[in-house]
C-alpha cells in the first residue's frame, strides 16, 4: 500500500513541509496509512497571519 501525503492547508492552498514528514499508523500495527508533513515554525507564522486576514471576512457570515 502506498501511503497517502497530508499537507497542511494554509490560506487557501496546500503546503509542504520543510522540516520533515513523519509516518502515521493509529492503530500502530506496523502497516503506514499515510505520510504526515510536519509543519515548522514558517508555516505556523503563515498560517497564523492567513487567519488573521481571513477572519474579518468570516466573522461576517452566518451559520446558516
């Protein structure tokens, strides 16, 4: 089985990670379900300041 890639999705796009990617398995039976990119502090700041910028915008809207 191929592991599948998760990137982080920071203001509006999907993002790698610099750092490292770190295999994931819940259930721990040895078998990688997918490939975790692990975000460093750069993205963070990035993903932080996009959701500063969104959140008047959003702030706006309506649950329903």
């Amino acid at each position: 089985m191929t592991a599948r890639l998760l990137r982080s999705f920071v203001g509006g796009g999907f993002v790698d990670a610099v750092d490292r990617r770190a295999d994931v398995n819940p259930s721990d039976t040895g078998d990688v379900v997918a490939e975790v990119a692990v975000a460093g502090a750069d993205v963070a700041r990035d993903a932080v300041a996009a959701a500063v910028d969104a959140f008047p915008a959003w702030a706006q809207t309506t649950p329903w």
